[in-house]
C-alpha cells in the first residue's frame, strides 16, 4: 500500500518535471530563432 504522501510527492514532481520539460522546449525555441535571425541579418 502507497502512502498518500508519497503518492502526491510522486505526482507533483511528474508534474514539475512535465513543466520544466516545457520550459526547456520554449528556451531551445528562442534559441533557434536568434540564431536564425542572426544567420540571416549576416
């Protein structure tokens, strides 16, 4: 048997995970378009 805590632990560092995942898409994103402006101002 799970604790409930452990359980909400479990759950909110999945969820945490799935946010920093998105964050990490969004930032590698930005990237990509400054280093495509860049490729095409020069």
């Amino acid at each position: 048997m799970i604790p409930a805590l452990l359980q909400r632990r479990f759950f909110l560092e999945s969820t945490m995970l799935r946010r920093y995942r998105f964050e990490l898409i969004l930032i590698l994103l930005i990237i990509c378009a400054l280093v495509a402006s860049r490729f095409f101002l020069y």
